[in-house]
C-alpha cells in the first residue's frame, strides 16, 4: 500500500477524480499527491488542459 493513500484523505480524493478536469490515474494514488504534518495538509494535482470542461 505503498502508494495508497491515507484513509484519512479518501472522500477528498474520490471527490477530486469525479472532477472532468482533473486527470486522474488508474493507479492507486490516482494521480493525487498529498500530506499531512502538524495539523496542516496538502493536495497536489494535475488538470488536463486539453479537455473541454477544464
């Protein structure tokens, strides 16, 4: 599960990759980086500019 994502972050994630513009990955992290450390966190994301909706 090394590329997995915490618990912690699943519904932000599935919500994120419903998004038509945003160009997730049939991985296990989806295409998404994120942490977290000292109560702060942190999402990064690519969106896929060639598509009509972005």
């Amino acid at each position: 599960m090394a590329d997995a994502h915490h618990p912690t972050f699943g519904k932000l994630i599935d919500f994120l990759a419903r998004i038509a513009a945003m160009d997730a990955k049939h991985t296990p992290s989806r295409g998404f980086g994120l942490g977290e450390q000292g109560g702060e966190w942190w999402v990064k994301f690519s969106i896929a500019i060639g598509r009509d909706l972005a």
